[in-house]
C-alpha cells in the first residue's frame, strides 16, 4: 500500500500542478503534466501490485497492466493513454516541430482534453488498487 499511495499522490499533485498550468496559460506544460500523471498512476498499481516497469507510455503501461495483472482495461481508456503519450516530447522540446516552440502548438482545449484523459486514468488505477486489495 505504501508503494501505490507514494507514487499515487505524486501522479496526483502532478495533475494539480498541470490544473495550476491551464489555468495560467502554459498549456503545453499542462499537457505534458497531465501525461506525467497518468503515467505515475499506472506505474504506482504496476509497482505496488510487484509489475515495476519503465518507460513513459501510458498505453504501454496499460497493456502491461492489462496482460501481466489480469486488468480490464476499457479501449476508450486505451484511447485517452495514446493521446497523453503523444503529450510526452512535443510540449518540453523546440525541435520537435519544424518551426515555431511548443507554447505556439498546444491550446487551452487541447490542455483540457489532456487533464480529462488524465483524470480517467487516474480514477481507473484507483478504482483498480481498491479492487485488488
């Protein structure tokens, strides 16, 4: 229990600080934000549940969930998580457009749509450790 709430409450304070983020206007650090968080959310079921694994996909993440813990993980779930993932890179880096910084390509919808992706899996790795307990 300790390994999921550590790693839970972090994923959680990082989807505040992407709310703080939207709210200002930084929407591509909401964005990414939000990708943190879901992330740290899957990674504290895996790790708590003794499946530590790496990497930054949140869709990855899942599907390891999904095949090594026996979890239903609902395709429109799957679907928010390709989403985040896309949120990794483009909103930190430059030079991952061809032109112009990454504040000129994230909107503020965008940033919405990402913090409620970010929600849902948030609420499904609780929803899944609460289960499993």
């Amino acid at each position: 229990m300790r390994e999921f709430d550590r790693w839970y409450r972090q994923a959680v304070r990082n989807l505040e600080a992407a709310r703080s983020d939207l709210a200002s206007g930084f929407y591509e650090w909401a964005c990414f934000k939000a990708q943190q968080a879901a992330e740290l959310a899957v990674k504290a079921l895996l790790r708590a549940r003794g499946v530590p694994r790496g990497g930054h996909s949140v869709l990855k993440l899942l599907e390891i969930a999904e095949a090594e813990l026996g979890l239903r993980v609902p395709q429109e779930l799957k679907e928010a998580a390709a989403e985040l993932d896309n949120m990794y890179i483009p909103p930190r880096y430059p030079d991952a457009f061809a032109e112009g910084s990454p504040y000129e390509f994230f909107t503020k919808a965008m940033a919405e749509r990402a913090m409620a992706n970010a929600e849902r899996i948030l609420r499904w790795a609780a929803e899944a450790w609460s289960a499993g307990r």
